[in-house]
C-alpha cells in the first residue's frame, strides 16, 4: 500500500491557475498508474486524468483537456496536476489515486484505484 498526500488546493479566480502536487510515501511511485479524481457537492466522482508509470501516456477527461496537465516525477514520488484557465465548474475536492495492477490501457473506473489520498479543495470564484 502506498499513501498519498495532496497539497496545493485553494481560492483562485476564473482564469487562473493552481498546481496541485501529490507526495507518496511507503513504496516506489514507478509500481503505480497514477489517476486525479475530482469530486463537486452532490456530485459522483470523475477522473480528471492519469498517467503511466513510465510518463508515456496520459488520458484526460474532455472537461479539463488543453487545460490541464498531468505530470509525475518517480525520483521524487510526486505526481502534479497542473490546473489552467480554471473555471466555476472545476471547483471540487481533488484526490490522487494509485494503480498497481498491470494494465494495457489506462484506467478511467475510479474503482480500479487502489489507494487514495485524503483530498485538496480547489475553489474557483467566478
């Protein structure tokens, strides 16, 4: 098991910008796909993107692409989410998540992720 902290959540205006970082600890970061989920009131939990163990591919919701960018550093244990041009509608509790398990396509189920982090608020003001 692996555990994952978020840092970098916040009040931003529409139009700005905010990185989100999550740090992982207890096994090496390269074991796992790694997936940012968000999760607005009364609302379900969606995938905003992921990324390979090896950096190669990324996959990301239609909502946050050309916008967003995931990014991971392995030496480190991170994995960034880099927040663009952010709108009223990003506002949300976001996780990170891990993925060990070998796969052929990156997973989008939320249920495939096996560890999770405790969240960060990102707050959007229009």
């Amino acid at each position: 098991q692996v555990q994952l902290v978020e840092s970098g959540g916040g009040l931003v205006q529409a139009g700005g910008s905010l990185r989100l970082s999550c740090a992982a600890s207890g096994r090496a970061l390269n074991l796992y796909i790694m997936g940012w989920f968000r999760q607005a009131p009364g609302k379900e939990r969606e995938l905003v993107g992921c990324i390979s163990r090896n950096s190669d591919n990324t996959k990301y919701a239609d909502s946050v692409k050309g916008r967003f960018t995931i990014s991971r550093d392995n030496a480190k244990n991170t994995v960034d989410l880099q927040m663009n041009s952010l709108k009223p509608e990003d506002a949300a509790v976001y996780y990170c998540a891990a993925d060990r398990n070998p796969r052929f396509t990156l997973p989008i189920d939320s249920n495939l992720y096996d560890d999770w982090g405790q969240g960060t608020q990102v707050t959007v003001s229009s």
